[in-house]
C-alpha cells in the first residue's frame, strides 16, 4: 500500500512533467493518474445594455444652507485565523470527498483544539470508492477545521489550519 506522502510527489512529478497519463503498480497497490483529459473553451458575449442619459442639472437654492455630508467610515478588517501566516495548512492531496470520522457513527478524527503528532490520522477524502487517510503531516495544535464533513474538496485546498510546535 503507498503511503500518501509517496502519492502527493508521485502528483507532484507527474503534474510538473509533459505526459499525460501515469500508471504504477507494485504488488497489490496501483496508482492511476490522468491529466489534460480536454480543454474546455467557453466563450462569454458581454450583454447590450441601453445607454444611460444623464440626469437633468438642478441647482440648490443659495438661501438654505446645506447640512454637511455625514463622514463614511471605512468598513473594519475583519481578521480571521486564516490571516495568520504562522499557522500551517493541512491541505487535500487529491480530489475527493471530505470525512471528518471513519463512519457516520463515530466521533470525528480531530476537532478544534486537539493535539495531533505527524503521523495523527485527521480526516479521510474518498476519491473513486477509495478512502484515503489524510495525516496531520506536523506537530501542534488544530486551530480551525476549514470544510464541513461530506463536502468536495479539490487538489490542494485547505482542509485544517495547525497552530506548529
């Protein structure tokens, strides 16, 4: 069985070189990988809009004195977890669906606040009636779960955020 660290540069390899398709046996494992199946080209025609006549001129009268504009303030930054640079992304290796537990019954792998190791098992992505289980890959804290159980995650995406040790 291949490990998945040995899958994502197996990817990895595969998505930086020109071949298309990449097939690897050993024993009772096999690893299958397509790119470049078709180009998709859609083309996007800008819709006719009517042109807008300006609005007739109206001058206020000079006795009343006009309220000043109130001040707009600029709206705040809001500052999430996901701002900190610090922190380290557990992303998805593969496309696939997301599962936070091994079964619908159990508790989830890891939830906000717990500790994992490299080698903590936090989730699983099933990608073609595969589950793969996805290792914390880094020692620390989880700060925040980024996808909800059962939703589709692609190659790549962010799937915790670790505060590293």
């Amino acid at each position: 069985m291949f490990k998945i660290q040995e899958i994502r540069e197996i990817i990895k390899l595969v998505d930086s070189s020109s071949i298309d398709e990449f097939v690897y046996e050993v024993k009772d494992a096999k690893v299958k990988l397509k790119k470049n199946a078709g180009v998709v080209v859609t083309e996007v025609k800008p819709a006719q809009v009517a042109p807008v006549q300006p609005a007739p001129k109206v001058e206020a009268p000079t006795t009343a004195a006009a309220p000043a504009p109130a001040k707009e303030e600029a709206p705040a930054k809001a500052v999430t977890v996901n701002d900190d640079a610090s922190l380290h992304k557990i992303t998805s290796p593969m496309v696939g669906t997301f599962y936070a537990a091994p079964n619908p019954e159990s508790d989830a792998y890891v939830k906000v606040g717990d500790k994992v190791d490299d080698e903590t098992i936090v989730c699983i992505v099933e990608a073609m009636k595969l589950f793969n289980e996805i290792e914390a890959e880094v020692k620390g804290e989880i700060v925040e779960v980024l996808v909800k159980d059962g939703e589709l995650v692609e190659y790549g995406q962010p799937l915790f955020l670790v505060k590293a040790e």
